[in-house]
C-alpha cells in the first residue's frame, strides 16, 4: 500500500499544488497547537463512525468516438501544406475528396527527375550495345586465336611428316645419284686410260674424263654436306621452331579467352550498374508520382467526416484545427470517418486507478450536449499502455485510455462530444465507513484516531475501497464511535522520497 500511495501522490501532484499544500499543512499544524494551546481538544472537529450503504465510483471526463472508423491519414512524406479540405460533419461517400494538400515541389521533381530517368535509360541503351560489341571482339578474337594455334600445330606436323621426310629422301636420292655417276665417271676414266695407251684416243680426251670424275667427286661431296645439314642443323632447328610457334599460338589463344572474359564481365558489370541506376532513378519517378497522387485525399467509405484535431482536442491533447494554410507531417491523422452507428466513450484514468477496473464494470455516462440524457454503459477495453500526449506537461502523470461501450442506441450522439462517465466499481448495502480525511500513514499503517472518555486513541484498521470521499472500514472500528477529522499530522510516517505518507487510502486502491 505504502508503494501505491507513493505512486498515487507523485503523479498526481504538481510542484505548485505540492508547494501550496505544504503551505495549507504548515498553516493548519501552527493553528492547530495555538488551538490546542488555548482551548484544548474540545475544538478538534469529530465524525461520527457510520454504517450503512455507500456506493464506489470514479467520475473521470472523456469524449463520445466511434467504435469502429476509416482513419485518413496523410500518405505524403515530409511536411506538407492544406490547401483545401471538405467541411466538418459533411456526409461523404467514396472517392469523394476530402483533402488537397500543395503539390507545387513535387511537381517540379517529376519535371527535374523525368530528365533523369531519359538520361539512365540512355545509358542503360549504350550499356546494351557496348555488350553486344564487346562481345563480337571477343568472339572474332578468340576463334583467330583458335585459328592460329590449329596452324601452328599443322605446320609443326607437316613439317615432321611431310617436308623434312620428302627434303631428306630428296637429298639421299640426289646423293645415290651423285656417287653412281662418280663411279661411272671413274669406270670411263680407267677405259679412256687404256685406250689412250694403245693409241686409240687422245690425251685431252682422257684429261677430260679425269675432269669429269673430279666434277662427280665434288657433286657426291657437295650432295652428302646438304644431307649432313638438312640432317644435322635444318631439321633441329626447325622443329624447335614450329614447336615455339604452337606454345605462342596456344599462350596467345589463353590471352584472348582471359581478355575477352574480362572484357565481357566488365561489359555485364557496366550494364548492370546502369540497369540499377535506371531502375534507382524509375523507382524515384514512381515516389514521385505517389506523392502527388496522394496530394489529394479521397475518402475510402461512406460516412461523416469528423476531423482528428476536434477529436484529439476533445481528449484533452490541445493541437491546431485542421484548416487550410495548416502544416501537415506524414502519416498524421487528418480525419475520421466512422463506420458504424456505434458509440464508445473514450476516458483516461490515472494509474493509481487501475487496481480497482475492470472489465465489465457498470457505468453512467452524461454527455455535456444532452443534459437531460443519461446512458448506460459498460468497460469493455483498458489501455495497456499510457497515453504519452501530454507527457512533456508531467511527465510523472500516468494515464491510460480506457473504452465504454454504449448500450443506448441513441441517433443524437456524435464523435467528439464531451462526456462524464461514472464507473460502478462497488456497491455495498452494510458497510462501514469514514471520510478519507480520517486516515494517516503511521509507520506505513493505515490509522484512525479515535475520541475516548479517555483522550484521543490512535488505532490501527483495514480498509477497503473508496470514492474519494469515503473509505470503507473492515476492521479496527465499529459504529458509532467518533474520530477525528483532522488527525494529528506530526505523527504520520515519512516516506522514503521525504515526504508525508498521510495520503488517501483511495491511493492504494484497498481491499473489496
């Protein structure tokens, strides 16, 4: 309990009524020991102990909403201008406008992103052919490669099956040849020789067979050094030739698969890259054109506009009218339109209250447009979380927003109305009780200081629940027996935070 008042006081005082309190208690206690002091206890004021029946009830203002609406909110990002809204109250249907808001910058951005989005789309074109180019090169060059290498290869084969096997054969033919004519030329010498001895041909002419066998000599020598070379130096030579000419060709081939791969991932990565700007700069025109779609508000059903603002003012959260000329931010609520002809009344209820809700509870709800109406109602949502809206005010007031259905089918209410409503927590027919004023915290224990014939009596009691006007008693006093209403405050405890703890019981919320 001692938590509880704690918290009760703390959120519902602020410093200038804390401070004026103080003052009031400071004031009472310097009367009260003058009073003691002059005229005894005989002037301390009395309340007689009753039993009877008392009802407990809170009593909080909120508005009349309805139970189910349509929300229009404001689609456009950033802030933006009203330049025209349909009158408060008018029945709409769908697709009628309600709201205009100022489309004049994003108008100037579709103009502005339009040259944009052309210019991506160009170079995601270019982007286009580039590949196709680059990929032609890469193709021509690499089947060239592939062309070359496959030569290369030819040649070298050739060569070792073909010409160097056809020069050798030529040059050992030519070198048969060679020695078969120095032989002749040798037999026809030896014959010249004889015959020259007997006289049957002359000398020049045997000289001249000598001549010729020197000449098929030197063909048979001049024939086995072609042979000789072809065999020792053309050959190798060659061979090791045609087979750098394959390793180049097949190193140039590699080159050319690597640089057109290269060459084509660059190509792709620039036609991507523009792909995404294009689609970048498209998806901005589109944010565009939702923008300046959404500068103009059509209601999605059919019903009355009923504006946010009117409905936030009659919760207490203050804010401008809509109007035009007003600033407007994204995703606020701009109007209500509700859905059904079903009311609730919407009311915040401080924290310390929650103890004693819940739902289902009875209430009596009095609109401030219909004085002479009463509804009935029921609790039929409690917040779950604090309403926030006026917490830069005080930030240590808790209030959470609770919903009472309206059993009455009344045509008369509509969204926005002020309204009292007076929940039922409790209602006893024998009960005892006292006013809350009659209670102090003495050490943390609920007190009572009870007028004997034998001087006033400090007495610890139970209680129960209160409506901030009488607390009930469960045990501790009976009827009939008189306390003070204005108990001694010097002997309240003191709260950790260093104030008194005399407050209400209705802090705590008490027992049923």
């Amino acid at each position: 309990m001692k938590d509880s008042l704690r918290k009760f006081w703390a959120s519902r005082w602020r410093w200038p009524v804390v401070i004026g309190v103080v003052l009031t208690m400071l004031v009472g206690i310097s009367l009260g020991v003058r009073r003691a002091r002059s005229n005894g206890a005989n002037d301390v004021p009395l309340y007689t102990v009753t039993r009877g029946p008392i009802t407990i009830s809170m009593t909080e203002s909120g508005a009349i909403q309805s139970r189910e609406k349509e929300i229009v909110r404001n689609q456009v990002e950033g802030r933006s201008t009203v330049i025209w809204v349909c009158e408060e109250g008018k029945m709409v249907t769908t697709n009628d406008l309600l709201i205009e808001l100022d489309a004049s910058r994003f108008t100037t951005q579709r103009s502005e992103q339009q040259i944009v989005v052309e210019n991506a789309e160009a170079a995601l074109l270019q982007s286009h052919e580039k590949l196709a180019i680059v990929s032609n090169e890469a193709d021509s060059a690499v089947q060239a490669a592939e062309m070359k290498f496959k030569f290369a290869n030819l040649d070298r084969t050739k060569y070792d099956q073909g010409e160097y096997p056809a020069a050798r054969q030529q040059a050992e033919a030519d070198l048969t040849m060679a020695r078969e004519e120095q032989k002749r030329a040798a037999d026809k010498l030896d014959w010249s020789r004889k015959l020259e001895r007997d006289g049957f041909i002359t000398r020049s002419e045997m000289e001249a067979d000598e001549l010729e066998l020197t000449r098929r000599q030197l063909t048979v020598a001049s024939t086995q050094s072609k042979l000789d070379v072809l065999n020792r130096f053309e050959y190798p030579q060659k061979k090791e030739q045609l087979v750098s000419d394959v390793y180049q060709a097949e190193m140039t081939l590699k080159r050319e698969r690597r640089k057109a791969a290269a060459n084509l991932i660059q190509a792709e990565s620039e036609e991507r890259a523009k792909q995404s700007e294009f689609e970048r700069q498209k998806t901005r025109m589109e944010k565009v054109e939702f923008q300046i779609a959404h500068c103009r508000i059509y209601a999605p059903t059919n019903g009355m506009a009923v504006y946010a603002s009117t409905v936030r003012a009659s919760r207490r959260g203050g804010g401008d009218p809509l109007q035009a000329g007003q600033d407007i931010w994204e995703h606020q609520e701009l109007i209500y339109i509700p859905a059904s002809g079903d009311m609730v009344a919407t009311v915040k209820f401080q924290e310390a209250s929650l103890t004693k809700l819940r739902k289902g509870l009875p209430a009596r709800i009095r609109v401030d447009a219909l004085p002479n109406s009463l509804f009935h109602g029921r609790l039929s949502k409690i917040g779950v979380m604090p309403d926030s809206a006026n917490a830069w005010m005080n930030p240590d007031l808790k209030l959470y927003e609770c919903e009472f259905e309206i059993d009455d089918e009344i045509d008369t209410l509509r969204p926005g109305m002020s309204c009292q409503v007076e929940v039922l927590v409790a209602e006893y027919e024998d009960a005892v009780f006292v006013p809350v004023q009659c209670v102090v915290q003495v050490r943390d224990v609920p007190t009572l200081f009870v007028a004997t014939a034998l001087g006033t009596q400090q007495r610890a009691v139970d209680l129960g629940l209160d409506n901030n006007r009488m607390v009930r008693v469960l045990k501790g006093v009976q009827p009939g027996e008189t306390v003070l209403l204005a108990p001694p405050l010097e002997t309240a405890s003191v709260s950790r935070e260093g104030g008194s703890s005399n407050a209400p019981p209705s802090a705590a919320g008490g027992k049923p």
